[in-house]
C-alpha cells in the first residue's frame, strides 16, 4: 500500500490526493515512548492513549442503532488492559452522545460478546489490547456490520482495528481505516481523519 | 425732429419682496444659523450611529472567525498537535487587525498562539462575551466537538484607529461643513440683500420727496418768470388804459376821445387775450373747433402779421385753395402768431417768413393731414434746446420780453386739436416749425362778424343779477340798463335764493359761478330750477373749468370778458323771444 502524503497549504484544508492516503504531517503530542508499561502501573504514554480513546468519541457518529435503546455509552476493553484506573478517571463525569460512559473490560473474551451477543454485553467503542498468547484471541470476530468503533494499538495486540494507535517520531498517534469503519455504519469526522498519520480508504 | 409730449416715467415704483411672503419671513439669519446647527448636529449624530453600527458589525465579524477558527482547531487541539495548531493559528496573520489568537485546552490553560509586538496573551481564558477595551477587542470562542468541549479560542482585534476613522468620516464630515458654510453664506448674503433692499427703498423714497420739492420750487420759479411777463405786459395795457382815460378827461375833442377810446378798447383787448391764452398753456381753455379754409383764414391774418411782426420782416404765404381744417380758429391764429413772433425775434436784422402749406395722403391707419409750415431764416434753435422750446416758460428773452408760454401754446394747440408739431432747425440757417393737423371734410362757417351793436331793447324786463364782484356788478348793471332792462342785485346765491323767496318777479336769473357762501352758481340754478321752474338761468364765468362743467350740464353760458353785444344777443336768445 502507497501512502503519498501532501500538505496543503492551508491548514483546515486538506486535500486528499486520489485514492491515496494523506500523511497528516502533525507531531502529536510531546509523550516519549517509554518501556512497555505493567497493567498496575500505567506509563504516561498510556495516560494519553486512554485519554485519546475517550476524545475520539466526538468525532465519530454511530448510526441509530448502535444506540438504540442504551442508557449507557459502554467502551469495552478485550485483552490485557493497558490503562488500568487511568481510563476510569478519564472518563469519569464525562459523557458520549449525552450518556453516561461505563468502561467494560471484558478479558478475553470473544467479539461475539461484544457485539451485543447472547451475552448481553453491547459495547459501542471496543479496545482490543493484547492477547493470550494462545492462537485463538480474535476479539473483532463476528463485529462484521456490528456499529462497533474497533480501536488497536500497533505496538501491543492484534491487527487490524479502526483506529490503530502508532508511535512515530516518540509522539503517540494514529492510523486510521475509514473503509472499515463507513463498512460497519460509522462515521468520522473528517478533522479527526485530517490528523490522522494513514487513512485507509477501501 | 418730433416732439411727443414726455410721459413721466415713475423712476421707482414698489419693488416686489426678494422671496414669497411667508419665506421671506422665516429667512432670517437667526434661521438659518439653527439650520446649519440642525445640519451639524444632524451629521454628528449620523456620524455617531454609524460608527456604533461599524462597532457593532466588528463584534460580530471577529465572534465569526472566533467560531470558525474554534472549529478548525477542535481536532488538534483535542489530540495535541500544536503544529498542526499553530498553523491554523498563524494563517490569521494575514489579518493585520488581529492582534493576537490563541488556543487554550478544556480546562483553559495556554495550548498554542501567537501574538503581534505590543500584546501578549493571558495564560488562562475563561469564555467571556465580547469586550471592547480601548481600541481592542477581545472575544473568545468555545471549541467543542459534539457535545464535548475541547477548549477555548481566544482572539483580540484591534479596532478601527481614530486616524482611519476620522478618514472615514472626512468625506461626510466635509460634505457637510460645506452645507453649513453653504447655508451661512446664503444667510449672510440674504440678510445683506434685505438690507440693501430695504435702503434702497428708503433711496427711493426719499428721493421721490426731493423731485416732488424740486418740481415744486420749479414750480414757483416758473410762477415767478410768469408772474413778472405777465405783470409787465399787464402793466403796459393797464399804462395804455389809465392814460388815455386820464386823456379823455381833458378834453372835449369827440374826435380825439374817439382815439382814446379805441386804444383803451385795443389795450383791453389784449390784455383779454393774454389770460385766453394763459389758459390755453394751461390747457384750461375750451376750444371751439369748426371747420375752416386754412387759405381763407390765413390770408386774412396778412395785415395782423405784417403789423405785429414790423419793417424788416417779410411775410410770404402761399397756400393751396381746398385745404379744411377742423380747429379753433381763434387758436390757430394765435398759433401761427406765435410761431411767426418767435421768428421774428430769431431774425433781429430781419428776414422772411414762408408759410406754406399742403394735405398729406393718409393711410388706412391715418387720417389724412394738412402740414402747416412757418419757416425762417434766422439763428435757428440749438440742438439741445429743441427738446425745451415747448415746455412752458421756457424762454430764452429777457425778463418782459417773452413769458415762455408762445410755443407752448402752439404745442396745446396742437395735441388739442388731434396734431403734431414738427422742428427742424439748422443753428445760423433758420428754423422751421410745422402744425400737422387732421384734414377736415365739410363746409366752412362763414367767419363771424361782430354785429355792429344790434342792440335789442330790453323792454324794462326785470333780471336777478348775483355776482359777488362790486365793480362787474356794476359794469354788468350799466350793461343791462343800457340794452333796457332792469336788473337788480344779489350778492351771493344765498342772498339771491332769501330775495326770490320774498317775491319771485323777475323774467330771469343771471349768476356768476364762483362766489363766496354755500352755494356756488350751478347750485343756485338747480335750486331755481326746482322751485320756480319757468325762470330761465344764465350763468357766467371767466373760469374755463367752471364754465366746461356748466356746459356739461346744458346751463346757458356767458364767457367772461364779454361785450354789450355778446350780452344783448344771449338774453334775446334766453328771453328775447318769448315777448
């Protein structure tokens, strides 16, 4: 895949060169990638990932469907969590879609049960972090067309994902796939792709 | 040359008022100093509004891009890329106005910014409405992304400065002065008009003053060159007159007494003649038009002209035979007479005289006209004199030698009898002066003779006399008892009213016109003739304007001086025919 990157002069207009990928050539925020960081004590490089999980959240658009019915806005996190209580304390008092946010770890679960499935889990933002090292840790199965904001981080956990979290240059930030995203009835905000390193357009 | 009578030309008259009535009151300075005031406060207010609207539109235009910069920066401002920030940022800096923008995070705390020199930004921001503090304007927006706030935006503008404003404003402000400055000068300048208007009605005015008192100091002078003419020739009759009567009184000579007579009688003559003509210049003087031969009449004036004009002078008439003119023969003569007068004193070594004459076709416009010329060939008249030789009492004689009224009556002469009078002069050549009268159509009366005294007998017939007169009374009187009637007298009308009252026995009434009293001679007739309607009434007066209005009513009338004869044959007329 060829990513060819141009700046457009202008900030706030970004031109998108024909079915290619625009680098968004920002340097994210000053956070220097550290060692990977224990699931008690959480590095400041996850502090910014958990809180960019939670902003993230603006810029998409979940069709009715994922909402429908929900007193909750529930962001479900499969595998290790890498956040521990500083996602909790992100998002506490906030809200999504005028919800309250419920944050929902769900181990290693399957995305069956993510998806809203027989369990009755339904979550609308599913981190997916890594797994056991057993081969059958596939937490985006059955979340095909399932209104799931699917979020990975390139540096620990499984492929694929929407949003993919990427360090680059010691800064924290983020690809993005938008073919999956609109294929599963999500829309995001052509800011938050504006900033994005890759966009994936398929 | 051709002289019409001038008519006088009123040299002012009301001028009209500079604007319409009720403009022109209220066209005051004081008016239009609260115009032009009006006019500036007007502006100034104007001025004031808009610059609030321009105020106002700034507010609202920075508030925009405050949003519009929120909304650009929500995505790097919520995931940190200050880069990405600080160009959105700094793309504002195109805009000189803005003085500064910044972008702070949710909790308010500086992000990224940038500022001109001479401003710096705060290090927190709370949103706040719009606030203008001096020439600044600083107004914040929230950045928020659904319903998330992101952070704040912060932008100071810089207003309009006073040099650019007042720039702005120079164009209407100038406009305006201009109008003030535009109403003062017309406030100015109108009220110096009235000023000038007013003066110069007051010029006019007194100036009427000044020629109504020079026309009446002329008037006087000429009264007095009359006065002294007139007196002279007056006292040269009256001479005539008290000598031959101081004469008759010393001798017994039928013959010489017979001399005297006729010179007393010619000197009476004259001197009737004189106050004829006085009241021909005054144009007081009824004229008597009738249809005459001009050849006839002027050839009879032969022997009058040789004798008045002396040796030296030689008199030619040649006029055609059927030339009728219809005016007052007497008048004529006396024109032709002071025409041929002047002549003579215009040839003091003698010379000649032609009078000619001949009809002059007329139009379908215009009568046809006889032109009657007298020419001479003496010193001829001055051009600039032309103009003045028919005013009265101008004259150029001495003091008793002329009285200025002979060409003046040539000139009422003329105009009364429906003519004109022609000049034409060359100094040191001679002067001739035409009479250019309508031509008559019709038969001559045969030239009046004095009846050779047919005195008819009175037949002791009684007559009222009233005149207020002692001396005409008496006269009057003899008159009466000489052709035989009896007449008695009454001083005033009232007087002769009281003794008609006691007996009404008299044949007829004979009055003066102007007397003292209540009544004046045409009251006393009406009177008469309403209480004793078979009295006949004759009325007579030496006063032209007196006897006109008498003949306008149809009152038999004797014209004073009158002769015996002339007496006689108006009472036989009145009375004469019923005995």
């Amino acid at each position: 895949m060829a990513y060819v990157a141009r700046r457009s002069p202008k900030p706030g207009r970004l031109r998108w060169s024909g079915g290619g990928l625009v680098w968004a050539g920002a340097a994210l925020a000053t956070v220097l990638v550290g060692a990977p960081a224990s699931a008690s004590t959480p590095s400041l490089e996850q502090a910014v990932k958990a809180s960019y999980l939670f902003k993230f959240a603006p810029f998409i658009t979940w069709p009715d469907r994922a909402l429908a019915g929900s007193k909750v806005f529930t962001i479900c996190l499969s595998g290790d969590d890498p956040f521990g209580a500083v996602l909790d304390d992100v998002v506490r008092g906030q809200r999504i879609a005028r919800l309250p946010i419920v944050v929902r770890r769900l181990g290693a679960a399957t995305g069956g049960i993510a998806a809203g499935g027989a369990g009755r889990i339904s979550c609308q933002m599913l981190f997916a972090g890594r797994g056991p090292q057993a081969g059958d840790y596939a937490p985006f199965a059955d979340l095909d067309g399932q209104p799931v904001l699917t979020v990975t981080d390139a540096g620990a956990g499984p492929p694929g994902g929407m949003i993919r979290f990427v360090t680059q240059a010691g800064r924290i930030r983020f690809q993005i796939d938008d073919g999956a995203a609109r294929a599963n009835g999500l829309v995001i905000s052509s800011k938050l792709l504006g900033l994005a390193v890759s966009v994936g357009r398929q | 040359m051709k002289i019409a009578p001038s008519t006088p030309s009123p040299i002012s008259g009301e001028t009209g008022p500079l604007l319409p009535g009720a403009l022109a009151r209220i066209a005051t300075p004081l008016t239009m100093v609260l115009v032009a005031l009006c006019l500036l406060v007007s502006g100034l207010a104007l001025a004031l509004h808009n610059d609030r609207t321009v105020k106002a539109e700034k507010v609202r235009q920075a508030s925009v891009q405050a949003q519009i910069l929120a909304s650009s920066v929500v995505a790097p401002l919520a995931f940190d890329d200050s880069v990405a920030l600080q160009e959105y940022l700094n793309a504002l800096r195109a805009n000189p106005e803005i003085l500064a923008a910044g972008a702070y995070d949710a909790q308010g705390r500086f992000v990224a910014g940038y500022t001109l020199v001479g401003t710096n930004l705060p290090d927190r921001v709370r949103p706040f409405a719009p606030v203008i503090a001096g020439r600044d304007l600083t107004v914040t927006a929230r950045v928020t992304q659904g319903d998330t706030a992101v952070g704040i935006v912060y932008l100071r503008v810089s207003l309009e400065s006073w040099p650019r404003r007042a720039a702005r404003y120079l164009g209407v402000a100038a406009l305006i002065i201009m109008a003030c400055l535009l109403v003062a000068v017309l406030g100015i300048s109108y009220a110096s008009l009235r000023t000038a208007h007013t003066s110069l009605r007051e010029e006019i005015a007194s100036r009427e003053k000044v020629e109504e008192a020079l026309r009446q100091s002329q008037k006087l002078e000429a009264m007095g060159q009359l006065t002294g003419g007139v007196a002279h020739d007056f006292n040269n009759l009256l001479m005539v007159a008290t000598s031959g009567l101081d004469l008759m009184e010393r001798t017994t000579d039928p013959e010489k007494i017979e001399r005297l007579k006729a010179g007393i009688r010619q000197a009476v003559d004259r001197g009737a003649k004189l106050t004829q003509q006085l009241l021909t210049f005054a144009r007081r003087s009824p004229l008597h038009p009738e249809v005459i031969n001009l050849r006839e009449r002027l050839t009879g004036m032969d022997a009058l002209l040789e004798r008045s004009l002396g040796e030296g002078v030689t008199v030619d008439v040649h006029i055609p035979a059927e030339l009728w003119v219809e005016v007052d023969p007497s008048q004529l003569e006396v024109a032709v007479l002071n025409i041929a007068l002047n002549a003579r004193d215009a040839m003091p070594k003698g010379g000649f005289i032609r009078i000619r004459a001949k009809g002059l076709p007329g139009s379908k416009t215009e009568r046809e006209k006889v032109r009657l010329s007298i020419a001479d060939n003496g010193t001829g008249i001055a051009p600039e004199m032309l103009s003045q030789i028919f005013e009265p009492f101008f004259t150029t004689k001495g003091v008793g030698r002329g009285t200025g009224l002979g060409l003046s009556q040539v000139y009422g002469f003329a105009k009364s009898s429906g003519g004109e009078i022609e000049v034409e002069s060359t100094p040191g050549e001679g002067t001739t002066i035409s009479l250019v009268i309508p031509r008559a159509t019709g038969v001559a009366v045969p030239l009046a003779v004095d009846p050779a005294v047919p005195l008819k007998a009175g037949a002791n017939r009684r007559i009222l006399l009233v005149e207020d007169d002692d001396t005409v009374a008496e006269m009057v009187g003899e008159m009466l008892g000489e052709l035989g009637y009896e007449s008695e007298r009454a001083e005033t009308a009232d007087a002769a009213l009281v003794r008609l009252e006691e007996k009404a026995d008299f044949e007829m009434l004979l009055s003066d016109m102007v007397m003292p009293g209540t009544l004046n001679g045409i009251d006393l007739v009406h009177r008469v003739a309403e209480r004793w309607p078979r009295l006949p009434a004759m009325l007579m007066t030496g006063y032209s304007a007196a006897a006109a209005s008498a003949a306008s009513e149809g009152i038999p009338l004797l014209v004073k001086p009158y002769t015996i004869q002339q007496l006689s044959a108006e009472l036989e007329v009145l009375i004469g025919g019923g005995r």
